[in-house]
C-alpha cells in the first residue's frame, strides 16, 4: 500500500480520539486553564522578553547594515576614487614641471629643492 494511503486513516484516528479526550477530560481542561490562568500569562510575559532580546538586536543590526549599504559605502567609495583622482592629478602636475621634488605622492616635500647627483650635472 502507498505511503499517502497509510496516512488519511491514521489522521482520522488520532483525530477522533483528541476530540474523545477533550470529551472526557472537559472538567479537569476547564479547572486546569482556569487556574492556569496566572501562568499562562506569566509564560507570554517571558516570551514577550526573549523576543525583546533576540528580535531586537537583530533588527538594529539590519538597520545598520541597510545603513551602511545605503550611505557609507558610496561615501567611503567616493573617498577612496578621490584620492586616486588627487595622486593621478599630482602626477599630471609633476610631468608637467609644477612641482621640483616629489618625495611621496601622498605628501610633497617642504624643503629646499634637491641638487641632482654629480654624474647628471
């Protein structure tokens, strides 16, 4: 017999017998809920808690991270095509003759321009 054959007539069953049982045992249910009352509420006050602790920080953390896609990562790329843009223009401006002595393309030299070796006076 197939598996979903086997399945229908064991859902009825134990169907049947959770309502026979909610039959039978409807005043120790009723008793139990009603002074169950308390703790159940009690049980939704704890829940409400861990969600408190688990859902929310993973909120902030999407927050931060849709934050961070949103506005610093274009800021922080925009900065780094910046400063490739400046040393590029630097160098433009060294082949140009603008500036005498570079010693570091991220930082000119203040001091007095340097003589050129002897072998290229």
């Amino acid at each position: 017999m197939p598996a979903i054959a086997t399945k229908w007539p064991l859902r009825i069953f134990l169907l049947l017998a959770m309502l026979a049982a909610g039959y039978l045992f409807f005043p120790y249910l009723k008793s139990a809920l009603g002074e169950g009352l308390g703790l159940l509420s009690s049980a939704l006050l704890v829940l409400a808690y861990v969600f408190a602790l688990v859902a929310l920080p993973l909120g902030i953390f999407a927050l931060l991270k849709f934050g961070y896609s949103v506005f610093a990562r274009p800021f922080i790329r925009l900065r780094r095509i910046q400063r490739i843009r400046d040393r590029r223009y630097l160098r433009e401006a060294v082949k140009r003759g603008r500036f005498k002595v570079i010693v570091n393309p991220d930082r000119a030299n203040s001091g007095p321009p340097q003589s050129p070796p002897e072998a290229e006076r």
